[in-house]
C-alpha cells in the first residue's frame, strides 16, 4: 500500500467488469498486471525489507533491555529516499506543478500539527519550513492571483511558471484529531509530498536567482538585528521563524537587474498579428498592475488579525506590513508610525485612531485581491456590516446566476462606476437631512432606493428573458399589435410543436441522451431560479425593516 | 472413632472411591477387613439429626474409616484462620520487626573476613592489551568519531537534465487525478444571503445521507473574519482527498458534449409535406357510448359507425348529420363498407353474427343493385357442410336493410372486405383452427382456410391487389397466399401485443399497431423485421390506418390522440420509406382509460376521422 502510494499506482476499472471478476460483480478494486510488476522492480522494496528487519532488531533489544544495542541500532537506522521516485512520477517540472495542488495543501496542514503525538516531529518541521519557503518564494515572484476565505480554511491560488497552484490552509486553532482517520497513510502521503516539494522549491528559488535555503537579504538583516537580536538566540529555529514572520525580502545570488524584466516582456510579442500583441499587451500591462497592486502601501496589522495569511497577501502584492512588536518577530515599524496608510483591525470600533491612516477590516484586503483593484474603503470600516465575500474561483457561465454584488464589481472592473455617484448621493442626501427633515420623506425612499435599483433592474432583466415566452399577451393594447404578437406566438408555436415531432422520431438512444440534457438545463435554471427569488425576498425583507426602522427614528 | 480402638487402615493415600461398590473400606493392622459403619440415614434422620444434635455443624466424616469425627475447639479455630488466610500456628507473627543486615551505620566488624584477591592490586592484561589495540586504531585513523547525523534531506536540481526520452510509456497511459473542486460562493464565510440555507433547507440537508449532500457544509455567515472558528471536519477532507487519490479506480471518460440541438434529426418541415389533416372540423355526436369502429363508403360520401350502446349509425361526411340509426342489439365489434363501389353493403360484426346491411343510401340504382345481386342467389343443390350458418332475415328486418345473416358459433371479433368486395373474412374469438373464417357473401358459402390455430388472432387483412392473407397473432403477422394455399412469410413484429394491422394501397408496406404503445413498420420486400419501430405514443395503439392516395398514416392510442405521419414510399426500391411525424391531432377525452379507439383516413380527401370512448366521432381536415 506504501509502495502504491509513493509510486502514484492507482487502481482501474476494467472494461468488463464481469468477466475479470470471475462472473459475479461484486465490487473490488482491480490493479493493472503490469503496475504491480513495476512495483515489484522498485529498488525501494529492499529498503523497505531493511527496514522492517530493523524494526524487528529494535524490538527484540528493547525486550532485552540492551540499551547498548538499542543505540547502535538507532545510530544506524536505515535511511530511504524519494529522489527518484519523484523524479520517475514527475519527468519534467511542469508535470510536478501541476500536481502541486494537493502537496501544499497538506503541508500546510501538517505544519499547523501539534508538535505531540500522531507524527514525527521532524515530519512537521520538514513541512513548516517548506511551507515557509514556498510562501516566500510566491512574495518574491509576486505570483499570488486569487485568495478566497472560505469557512474551512483560506484558498490561494497563485500562478507559477503558467501553471495555477491552488491550495488550502486551515485556520490556525487547534485541531480536534478525529480518530476514524488513518494517520499512516496520511504520513506516507506526506513523506512523498515533503520531497517533491523540496526539490520544486530548489528549483523555484533557482529561477529567480535566489539562494535555496533561503537566507534573508543582508540589509533588512542588518536592520532587524538590532531589534531582536538581544531577545532571541539567533538558533536556526528562530531562524526559521523569522523566515515565516515574512517581513523580509530574501537574498538573491545575483542582484536584480530591472532591464532584464523588460526585456523579457518585448520577446514573446514579436511574429504575431498586432490584434493578438494589443490583447497580449493589454492583459500583460492587467498583470502587471495587479502584481503592483498595494505598492507603497503601508499596513499595520492589530493583534486580533490573523497575521500570517494578511501579511503574506499584502506582501505579495508590493505593500508593506507591520504588527505589534510583541506578537511575532519581524516586525519592521511602530502603530504609531505616521507613514502608515492602512490599519487593519477586525474590531467594532477604535479606541484611538490616529489622522491620516484608513482603519479596515481584513475583508478588504482579500477582496481587493480578487477584484484586481483597490476598493472603495467605505464599506470596510471597522463595525461595519461587510458586504458578502465572494468565491472568485466561480466564472460565470450562460445561465448560471450571478448575485448581484459580482455584477456590481464587474461594473466597476470595467470602468464605469455606478455604486459612487449613489453613494455620493447618500451621503449628500445625508448632509442635507440634517439640514431640513421634513420635506424629505418621499424623495428619501426614492433616492436610498437608487442604489438598489441597480441590482433590480439587473435582476429583472434576467427574470425577463427567462419569461419572455410567457409574457401575455394582455399587456398589448391596440388589435392590431395582438395579431402581430399572435403569429409570432403562432410561429413559435409552429416551431415547438416542429421540435417536437422531431423529438419523437429520435432514436431511443439519442432521445434518452437528449432528454437527460434537457433535465440538466432546466435544473440549472431551476436552481438559479431559486437563488434569484431568494435574493429577491431578502431584499425586500430588508428594505422593508430600514423603513420601518427610520420611521420609528422619525416617531 | 477413637484413638482408643486404633482402627487404622492401612490403604494408603488412594482415592477412597475405588472402595466405594465392596462392603469394607480397606483392612487394619492386622489385615482385616474394616467394614463401613451401617448408614441407614435417610435424609428424614439427616434431617432430625442436623436440627437436634448441637455438634452436627461440627462434625465430619471421616473418609479413611468412614466414621463421623467431631472436631475439638482448637482444630475448628484452625479451619477458620485458614479460611481467612491466616497463618495455622496462632503464635506466629509475620509482622515481626526487620533487621537491615546492611545499614549504613559502619560497623567495626567486617561483614566478611576474607583477604583481597591478587588481582586487585595488579593492572589486567587483557585491558592493557584491549586498549592499546584501540589506541593503535586511533592513531593509524581506522576508527573515526561517530559522526552526529543530519537527518535534514539535502535538495538539488531535480529536473537538471530533462531530457523527452526518459518520459516512459507509462505516463502516456497515466491519469492524472482529477483537482479539487474550487470552492463556490456558499463556502465563503460572508456569503450573499441568497445562499444560506433556509430552515426547511437546512432540515433536508440534515436527513439527507451524507453520501447524497450536495454540498457538504452548511453555508454559515460570520460578521467579522475575527468569528471565524476552525472547520472541524478540515483534516477528514484532507484524507479522504488521499484515499481518493491512491484508492479510487481512475478512468478517462469521454464526456458527452454534444449540442442537444445537434441530436435532434433533421426533418423535412411538415410544411413541406402538406396536405395533411391540422385542425378539428366537424364533431359528429350521436352515440351515447365509446365507438368502436368505424368505416366509410367508397365514396367517401358517407361514414358509419358502430359503438358499445347498440346501435349502428350512418352519417353524412359532409354535415355531421345522422342520416339512419340502425339498432343491432349488441355490442358492435366491427364495420366494415365494402369496398366495390358498385356494391353497397357493409358488414357489422355483433356478437355472434356478421350481419351484412344495405344502408340504403346514395345512389338508388347502386342499392338496388345490390339487392338484386343478393337475390340473385340460386341455392346449389346438394347440400355442403359449412361452418357457419347463413340466414335470410325476417321481413321486418330486411325493411331495415339487413340482407344477410352469417350465425357463427362464437362471438365475432373483426370483419373485414377483400378489395373486389365479394369475399369477406371474419375473426372468431376462439381458440381452435376455426377463428379465422371466408365468406363469399355472392354464393352466401363460407371456409375455413386453416388447418390448424397458431395462436390467438388479433387482425386478419386481405392484400389489395395480389392474393395475399396477412393474419396477424400475438407477436408475429402471417402472410398467407391464397393461391397456393402456403405460408409465404411470417413477420415478427418485436411487440408484445399487436392490436391492429393496416396495409400500404401500394400493398408492400404494413404497419402494425400494438398494445405496447410502439408502430412497426414493414416493408415486405426487405425483411421480415420491422424497418422502423416508432415509439411515439404512450399509451397503447388502438388503431392503425394508412390513406388510399397520400402518403399518410395516422395511429390512435389510449393517450388521446391521434399521431398522422408522413410515410413516403418511393417506387425506386434502393430507397427506403421516409417517415416523417406531422402532426399530434389531439381532442378526444379520455373516458375509462381508453381514448381513441378507431381511425380512418377519407378515401380522396387528406382527411382523417377517429373515434373515441367519449361517443364522438371527430373529423380533421
């Protein structure tokens, strides 16, 4: 099972099930012939036996109680490696990002173990130092696209060497272990993973010129030193830590050259036509702007904010963060540092705020990420209620719903901005309130409706595709529009009926596809449907508790 | 006992129940026997002895001598210490006061007085020699420290040297496992509120096997990310991605992505293939039970119809009107108009008897004709044996236009006219070679063409222009030549039971109507299977018909309605018969799960008459 692991060896279905099985179809899981003789050629079998031998010595030595064996033998455990496995499995490196997916995703989960119990210790602080470098790897590459936070853990997904990497980390609490999992195997898993991941970090760091294990670059060294140096032993596993406060940027064999970069666009344009160079252009200039995104931001992380996840974020888009001296090391500025541009707190309010700085819930953060531009930092201000977060993993197909908040972001990706002229209006509406209320009420509702009205007519608009064939003919007036619509409806009709004729002289076969298509649409629709009328619903239920609730202001 | 009378056996230690059948118990001293003491107790002096004997609780048998022993005050004290697991001796103290032999209190006294050995005072040898075999290893370097060992794996570039070559087979055959699927908007911690789950939703969710969750959260909203607690089944997820991964059989599956317009056939536009009956023209109402059949006149000038309710009525096409109402007396199985437009007779079938009637109507000349025709018959002078009977109707009967009756011995199913509209055959419903019968209504003389029954027959139809029988059972239709009197051919029709049959003017092409709801259609000169097996309705087919000029045929079912298709046979036999549905004519209610129970088209106009169990009978044009 180890061996099928490690070797990637995966079970298949056979063709015919009945006849591999003897006769009877009973499930069973059936192994290719020839995967099970390649196992059987893997050097790593032996080792595999040397081990076992060793275990067996130990044990034998432990019921002697020979402690002196018990030493040489632990001295000389035999040792395995996976080079060549990995290398076997994953033959060229973009085979091995591609399958990086689920090697992230569980180092990092291993790396948040307790260091107690379930599995080795040096297990989880192979997987904590490789996770902390491949995260300093995506800050220096500034490869990070997407970060999702979903109710089990924070999706990132960054794109390395064309290739997206998506993986999950959970939030940092304990783990309540449950026991109907089986660690080993998770272990074998890991073991794998751990070296795949070592080698894909060797050769990230070695394209962009970085020293592989990585070593923080000499000046932000000379600058923190004398901050912490006092405090902390400088061992490697404050090293280690210092690593992951990820503050710094790293040491790079060769200084960075920018007309190196530049170049680099200009090369891959040349030989195509200047329609495909003007959309490649646009999107690189897109990229290039997003990777630039809190460039020369500042940002101050409050103790309550998970700092890990926003400080890697935040660093991978070019700002730079800071937190309360206390709670990691690696902190490079002050609270109270006048430079700062943004604080972000995840408290109701602020005790003492500071002119010239934004106080903001972490949202912002990850949503300006996903939208590729900064927000608009009203909605996020601490105490605030935070507008929905958004998967930005989902792209919208024909069809599909789509809440109107994406609609919205799309709307200002494109460039118009219909939310801030409402907004200023509110606001203004607002300064005038105070003015005179009186006079105020009618106009009020209309003018705090704007706002929604955007999303209404949005939803409207698809409810009315979706009830175009329903539409009755009552609204129609003068006679003679009612014929017209009547032989379009009669058209229609000609051709539905058409349709289905020809549905019935499909064959059995193609019908019974068709119709199994047919099922699929209309519960998409349904579902969609469903999703659009509940939004609907809650709208309204709100609308109607604001009124309610400034007509009682107003009592 | 006593000691007194030293009563010892002398047996030994052996187990006393090798005595147990002989009357002693073993031999003394001086070799005699000892005899067991007499016990003559039964439990009744056990009994009294046990209440009155105040040493009973005392006293034990003894198993050498077999006498009763009591025991003394000492010896029942011993019995006790033992059973409470005390010492026997009642002096003994096992909790006596310990003396250390070692203290540490120095003694002035050696614990030993023994000289010291020699070899305490000189160095050993051995070590010497010991040591100075390992100090010399040290110095020529053969032992060396042991270095600590670095368990931190050392990285290097992998992919160095990627070379095409080394990618085997093998990763040319392999699936790379599926990713994980990216997480919607109803997994983030601030999801829209249309995605939260409402109570009921929430309570489906919960019953719902966890295999069949669609998702496999509950959406949840937190107000601030500060709220977010941990997702407890995260490490459960992470697993069960791994047995995915090494556990689950991985196959390439080629999805169907096809456009679902793509898989609907291309059909000429029914447009295109006009005429052919679209709306409901006249309703023709009269009966007052379900319609069983129906039939029209050559002409196409006049229709009848008989239903459940006993009567046979004749209509006008044209008007809808009831020109005669014939009451039979029954229950009106089949009609049938004779097809020789000089001949005006239609055969009904009720109950037990065809009854041939002239109606009477049209053309006098024509009418009388025919009456003159049946007249005409001279009965031949001997006698044949005929297996049905025929009888002139009285005379009020005949001013109704009843001409004949043909008496079968059973109840009559169908009846149906050959083309030149002389000879009729008749189903019995019967099951011996007698269900299948001919009449030639002329020389009023019947026969029976078949030996023996194969099966249960359901329809019987002549060929239009060839003598061809087709006889259609259960599952299969029968062609018979008439000539040669042989079997020519026999179609298998793939139904489970075929309701009705009805044959191309141009007399090689059958479609087969069945109770399975499906329409096979025929074509004689390719197979005996069915060309085309058209599933349109979905109730069972009630009836089948094709039209006499058009390429049209239409089918009745229980669903209803009634389905008239384009069915094109082209005189080029390399092409094959294009069907073609054209129109669902639907208006019949459905009354006792039956709907339309006959079709028929006109014999000139691309019109199409049905009629159903709601006592109508409708006309499409």
């Amino acid at each position: 099972r180890r061996l099928c692991i490690l070797k990637g060896i995966y079970p298949h279905e056979p063709k015919h099930k009945k006849k591999v099985n003897k006769g009877s179809t009973a499930p069973r899981t059936f192994y290719l012939l020839k995967d099970i003789k390649f196992l059987l050629h893997e050097p790593i079998v032996n080792k595999f036996r040397e081990y076992k031998v060793f275990v067996r010595k130990l044990r034998k030595a432990y019921g002697k109680s020979e402690w002196g064996t018990v030493e040489r033998l632990k001295d000389n455990k035999p040792t395995y490696r996976l080079d060549h496995i990995v290398k076997e499995r994953y033959p060229t490196f973009t085979d091995a990002l591609r399958d990086l997916d689920d090697a992230l995703s569980m180092c990092f989960l291993f790396s948040t173990f307790p260091r107690t119990g379930k599995c080795h210790v040096q297990t989880i602080q192979l997987c904590r130092r490789l996770a902390v470098e491949f995260l300093n790897y995506v800050i220096a590459s500034r490869s990070l696209r997407k970060v999702f936070l979903s109710i089990k853990g924070i999706y990132y997904q960054a794109e390395v060497l064309g290739q997206p990497i998506t993986w999950v980390t959970p939030y940092a609490f304990a783990h309540d272990h449950p026991t109907d999992v089986d660690y080993r195997v998770m272990a074998t898993f890991t073991e794998f993973y751990t070296t795949l991941l070592g080698f894909v970090n060797f050769r990230l760091y070695q394209s962009l010129n970085l020293v592989y294990p990585p070593k923080i670059d000499g000046q932000a060294d000379v600058e923190l030193k004398p901050a912490e140096g006092k405090e902390y032993a400088m061992d490697s596993e404050s090293y280690l830590e210092k690593l992951s406060a990820l503050s710094a940027s790293l040491a790079r064999v060769v200084a960075p050259t920018h007309e190196d970069e530049v170049e680099m666009d200009e090369f891959p344009v040349e030989g195509e036509t200047a329609e495909q160079m003007d959309a490649r252009k646009k999107e690189q200039e897109a990229l290039e702007k997003h990777k630039k995104l809190f460039e020369g931001l500042r940002f101050f992380l409050n103790r309550e904010v998970p700092r890990e996840p926003l400080a890697f974020v935040i660093r991978c888009f070019g700002g730079q963060v800071s937190w309360d001296k206390s709670l990691c090391i690696g902190a490079t500025y002050d609270a109270s540092d006048r430079s700062i541009t943004h604080h972000i707190i995840d408290r109701p309010r602020v005790e003492r705020q500071v002119v010239g700085r934004y106080y903001l819930q972490p949202q912002w953060v990850f949503d300006s990420v996903n939208a590729k531009m900064c927000l608009p930092v009203a909605d996020y201000f601490p105490g605030v209620l935070l507008p929905p977060h958004l998967s930005p993993f989902v792209t919208e197909q024909e069809g599909d719903y789509i809440p109107p908040e994406k609609l919205k972001l799309l709307a200002m990706q494109r460039g118009e901005n219909p939310d801030e002229e409402s907004e200023e209006e509110e606001e203004e509406e607002e300064g005038e309130e105070e003015e005179d209320d009186n006079d105020k009420e009618e106009e009020e509702e209309e003018e705090e409706d704007e706002s929604e009205k955007e999303e209404e007519i949005k939803l409207k608009k698809m409810e009315e595709q979706k009830t175009q064939s329903n539409k009755a003919p009552p609204v129609k007036v003068t006679p003679g529009k009612l014929r017209l619509e009547d032989k379009q409806r009669l058209e229609q009709e000609q051709q539905s009926e058409e349709k289905r004729l020809a549905i019935m002289m499909m064959k059995k076969r193609e019908k019974y596809l068709y119709k199994k298509i047919m099922f699929g649409k209309k519960r998409k629709v349904r579902e969609a449907n469903k999703l659009a009328a509940k939004r609907k619903a809650h709208d309204s239920a709100v609308r109607e508790e604001k009124k309610k609730s400034k007509k009682a202001r107003r009592a | 006992s006593s000691p007194l009378q030293d009563i010892r056996n002398t047996v030994g230690n052996i187990p006393m129940e090798w005595y147990q059948d002989f009357p002693h118990i073993g031999y003394n001293l001086d070799g005699k026997k000892i005899y067991k003491p007499i016990r003559s107790k039964d439990e009744l002096d056990m009994f009294l002895e046990k209440m009155e004997n105040p040493d009973y609780w005392r006293t034990v048998q003894d198993k050498m001598t077999g006498a009763d022993i009591k025991l003394t005050d000492e010896q029942v004290d011993l019995v006790r210490r033992l059973q409470r697991g005390q010492f026997g001796d009642v002096h003994f103290n096992p909790y006596e006061p310990a003396v250390d032999f070692f203290s540490h209190e120095v003694m002035i006294h050696p614990v030993t007085n023994r000289p010291a050995d020699k070899r305490s005072f000189i160095p050993s040898l051995i070590e010497k020699e010991k040591v100075s075999k390992l100090v010399h290893a040290i110095k020529m370097g053969w032992i060396k420290p042991r270095k600590p060992r670095d368990d931190t794996p050392t990285y290097y570039d992998l992919w160095a040297h990627e070379d095409p070559n080394s990618i085997l087979g093998r990763h040319k055959m392999h699936v790379p496992a599926p990713k994980m699927k990216l997480p919607g908007h109803e997994e983030s911690y601030n999801p829209p509120p249309e995605y939260l789950l409402s109570e009921e939703e929430k309570l489906a969710w919960e019953q719902q096997d966890p295999a069949e969750r669609k998702l496999s959260f509950v959406p949840q909203r937190f107000g601030c990310l500060r709220a977010v607690p941990a997702y407890p089944r995260f490490i459960h997820e992470r697993f069960e991605r791994c047995l995915d991964l090494y556990l689950c059989p991985r196959q390439r599956k080629m999805r169907v992505n096809v456009d679902p317009e793509d898989l609907i056939p291309k059909l000429p536009k029914p447009r295109d293939l006009q005429p052919f009956p679209t709306t409901l023209a006249l309703i023709y109402r009269g009966h007052s039970s379900l319609v069983r059949c129906l039939s029209i006149s050559p002409s196409g000038q006049w229709l009848v119809s008989g239903s459940d309710d006993g009567t046979v009525r004749f209509w006008e096409v044209c008007t809808a009107r009831c020109m005669k109402t014939l009451p039979v007396g029954g229950v009106v199985k089949s009609i049938a108009w004779n097809p020789n437009p000089t001949i005006c007779l239609v055969a009904i079938c009720v109950e037990q008897s065809v009854l041939l009637v002239n109606p009477c109507l049209g053309d006098k000349l024509l009418y009388t004709a025919t009456d003159q025709l049946l007249e005409s018959y001279v009965a031949p002078e001997e006698e044949r044996l005929q297996p049905v009977q025929w009888l002139v109707p009285s005379a009020e009967e005949q001013s109704r236009g009843i001409r004949l009756v043909i008496q079968h011995s059973k109840a009559v199913k169908q009846v149906t006219w050959h083309g030149k509209g002389d000879y009729l055959a008749s189903v019995v419903s019967d099951n011996s070679n007698l269900q299948v019968l001919i009449h030639q209504s002329s020389k009023r003389w019947s026969q029976n063409p078949f030996r023996r029954s194969r099966g249960l027959v359901q329809a019987v139809l002549f060929h239009p222009t060839r003598p061809y029988f087709f006889v259609a059972t259960q599952r299969c239709v029968r062609v018979y030549n008439l000539l040669k009197q042989e079997l020519t051919k026999k179609l298998m029709t793939n139904c489970k039971w075929v309701s009705s049959m009805a044959i191309h003017p141009g007399g090689d092409n059958i479609i087969c109507g069945s109770y399975d709801s499906k329409l096979a259609w025929f074509d004689l000169d390719l197979s005996t299977r069915p060309y085309q097996l058209l599933r349109h309705h979905k109730r069972a087919l009630r009836s089948v018909a094709f039209h006499r000029h058009y390429p049209l045929f239409a089918s009745a079912s229980d669903d209803g309605t009634v389905i008239v298709c384009h069915g094109m046979v082209y005189n080029d036999l390399l092409q094959n018969p294009l069907l073609v549905p054209v129109k669902v004519l639907k208006g019949h209610a459905i009354t006792l799960d039956l709907g339309v129970l006959d079709v028929l088209f006109h014999p000139t106009q691309p019109w199409v008459f049905s009629s159903g169990a709601d006592g109508t009978v409708r006309l499409y044009t």
